[in-house]
C-alpha cells in the first residue's frame, strides 16, 4: 500500500486525503489546528463554488452540506456611475443584470467544511496529525512516505517553491481584503426570489462582492470588499473589532454601493470571529520543492496557483486541482512519483489553471472598452448575461468573447442578430 503524506487542510488538502483514502492508500494528514479549532476559529475564506467543483465533492460522496447550504441560481453585475453623485443624492447605477447559471453554486464556510471532512477522515481510518510542519519536519517525512503534497497556501513551506515570473505579472498586492460574515441581509428587490453572487464593481475604487452562504449558526451572507490599494476600500488595517470591521464595511456600501447598502442596515456578524481583512499578491509558483536531503515535494493549489479573489476561484481551483492529482496518482500506478512525474501532473492542473490566471489578472486591470460594451451589452441581451454567469464555472470560455476586441464585438453581433 502505498503511504503518501498531504500537509494542510484545506479544499484541496483534505478533498485530496479523502479521496486518496477512498481508493486504498494509506494517508497521513497534517494539519496546524484540530477540528475544534478550525470550527470554532476565524472566518478564512470566501467562497462560492460553482457546478464542476461540486460535482468533484458529489463524486467523492463528500457532498455533506448540499441540502442545507443555499442554492445559488444566479450572478449579478452591478456597476456604480463612476462620478461622483451631487450633494444631497446617493451613488446610482449605470449597469445592473442578474445572469442564470446552468447548474447552481454553493457555498459552506470552510470552518464548517474543513472541521467536518478532517472529522470524517479519522473516522475513516486515517492517520491525523496536529503539528505545523516546517521544512526540516517534510525533509525527515519524505523519506518515510511516497509522496509529498504540500496544500498549505502559507508560510515558510510556501518558499520551498520559486516564483514563476513568466506567469506571474504582479509582484504586489492587486486588492486590500475585507470579509464580514452575516445574518439579517434583506433580498435584492429587483430579484427576491433569487439567490444569487453579486458583484458590485465601483470603477476606480474597488469591488464589492455579496454572496449567501452556509454557517456554523445556518444560512448567512458574506460581504467582501476588495479595494485597489491605498484607495478609499483600503481601511482596514489595524481595525481588530468585529464591530468596528462591520461597523466600516456598511459605511464603504452607503458611499459607493447604496443599493446594496439598503439591504443590509439590519445585519449583524455571525459571530465574533465572523470578519477577515488581508492581501496577497497574486504569485504562480514551481509546483516541484526541493528538500534540503534531497527529497522532493509537490505543491498544490493554491501553494502554487494563487489568483486574488476577484473571480471567486480560490475553492473552485483547489477543488479542480484536488481532482486531477488524484487522478494522476491513480493512474501512475507503482512507478515513482519522481519529478518528471510531478511536473506532469502539475501541467494537467495548469491546463485548467492557466484560464483561471489570465481571467483574474485580466479583471484587476482597469477594463478597456470593449470589456465595459461587453458587460454593458448583457444588460440588454440576457444570453450574454447567461454566458457571463457561467464563465465562472468554466473560465476557459472567456477565451471565446472576452480577450479580444474582434471577437468580443463579433460576438455581440451574433446575439444581437439573433
């Protein structure tokens, strides 16, 4: 039986360990923090899966939220007049639609999730163990296992793997972070009958994003700012209260997303550890680390492929990247796992990846024109909405409408024509 070591547990960790569990392997499990830790700790994430990272959960039975965690059936774009308003009067809009996936989204705080799959596979027989791993602890493990995966996205195992500037444009934060996890959030009016992603985008200052959710306490709403740095989003370094943190996230959407603003004058945080602020440059990373014995490691997810938010990949990458290094490790059978192989299966990610990379860098620039007639268009033409909506399931799709000027317009004719 062949005895593989998966540090981190995370989306891609423990999807990983379960799945590796499933099909016979003997799995260790590392992680920082217990169970109880992680479900009663601080909020970690966004996320809002999307059809083809749920379906790898359905596949591994590991679907153990689906029937209390809010279907998500659509996603809206709202855009802000970029002038200020006059003296007296509130921000309006200047483009607004709701897009309908095709299969619906979801979303579970990764407390929830995270402390329930890791429960699930010491149930199972796995072996767990709590202790940070630094890089001398992986340098004596790998001698002793297989293989090597690395999921935890932070930290001194992270430097184990070289940036790769070729695919990395950005060497500094895009976006300041802030995330309020929280009960008491009205309907859209225009759409209440429909739970859907919205993405405010104000031009010049930032994004908010608002999405339901599934909690410790039940169903809830996320609100997420992501403001261009030292812009008027970037104020929340050093606010330590929740309060205080919610208190500021509701006074941002009064200035610049009043519409949103209107729905939310009665939240409240989930919980005491409901907020997270932060940033993080986006960074693809080497996927093979070289241990200082000689040994070699394999990142995943977002160890080595790190987009900022704005797209809403994070969960969805770890979960597709979960998948095909397992399918990988199935395949090769008893041959090592040497480092031909690992740039391999490194690659079969990356063939998914590379989309998620160029639609996420492509989207924290300042969009050209044919980008605004694009998203201005599906406020007319509900297929282009549709097709906008669901490119958060598939982004290799964008490849099709969104890069170039000629085929953006070439598209837009067809549908108008239509």
């Amino acid at each position: 039986m062949r005895k593989i070591l998966v540090v981190g547990a995370g989306q891609s960790g423990l999807q990983l360990a379960l799945g590796l569990q499933s099909q016979g392997y003997e799995v260790t499990l590392m992680s920082n923090r217990t169970a109880d830790e992680i479900r009663t700790g601080r909020v970690m994430s966004t996320q809002c899966m999307f059809h083809t990272a749920l379906q790898h959960e359905r596949d591994l039975q590991i679907n153990f939220w689906e029937s209390q965690a809010p279907r998500i059936e659509g996603l809206g774009v709202s855009v802000a007049n970029p002038e200020p308003p006059a003296e007296g009067e509130s921000r309006g809009r200047i483009i607004d639609w709701l897009g309908s996936l095709d299969g619906y989204a979801q979303s579970v705080d990764q407390r929830v999730k995270m402390a329930g799959w890791m429960e699930t596979f010491a149930q199972r027989g796995g072996q767990l163990v709590i202790h940070g791993a630094a890089v001398s602890d992986l340098d004596f493990f790998s001698r002793r296992y297989d293989l090597v995966l690395v999921t935890a996205g932070k930290g001194e195992l992270v430097s184990m793997f070289g940036r790769d500037a070729s695919r990395s444009p950005y060497d500094t934060p895009q976006r300041a972070l802030a995330v309020s996890y929280v009960h008491g959030l009205g309907p859209r009016p225009e759409h209440p009958e429909t739970d859907a992603v919205r993405c405010n985008l104000v031009p010049g200052v930032g994004e908010l994003f608002i999405m339901p959710t599934y909690t410790n306490s039940g169903r809830a709403d996320i609100l997420f700012w992501e403001g261009i740095p030292g812009g008027p989003l970037d104020a929340f370094q050093g606010v330590k209260d929740p309060k205080e943190h919610l208190a500021l996230t509701l006074e941002l959407m009064e200035k610049f997303t009043p519409w949103e603003y209107a729905r939310a004058t009665k939240v409240e945080l989930t919980d005491a550890n409901g907020t997270l602020a932060g940033r993080y440059a986006p960074t693809v990373r080497n996927p093979v680390g070289r241990l200082p014995g000689g040994g070699l490691a394999l990142g995943v997810a977002d160890v080595v492929v790190a987009n900022d938010p704005i797209t809403g990949q994070g969960s969805n990458s770890a979960s597709k990247c979960a998948a095909a290094y397992l399918a990988s490790i199935v395949e090769h059978g008893d041959k090592p796992f040497d480092e031909e192989w690992m740039q391999a299966t490194f690659d079969r990610y990356w063939d998914t990846a590379q989309h998620v990379t160029k639609w996420t860098n492509a989207m924290l620039a300042p969009p050209p024109e044919h980008i605004l007639n694009l998203i201005g268009a599906a406020g007319q033409l509900q297929p282009v909405a549709d097709r906008f909506a669901n490119g958060f399931n598939n982004p290799a799709d964008f490849e099709n409408f969104f890069y170039e000027p000629e085929k953006t317009a070439a598209y837009l004719e067809s549908v108008a024509g239509a």
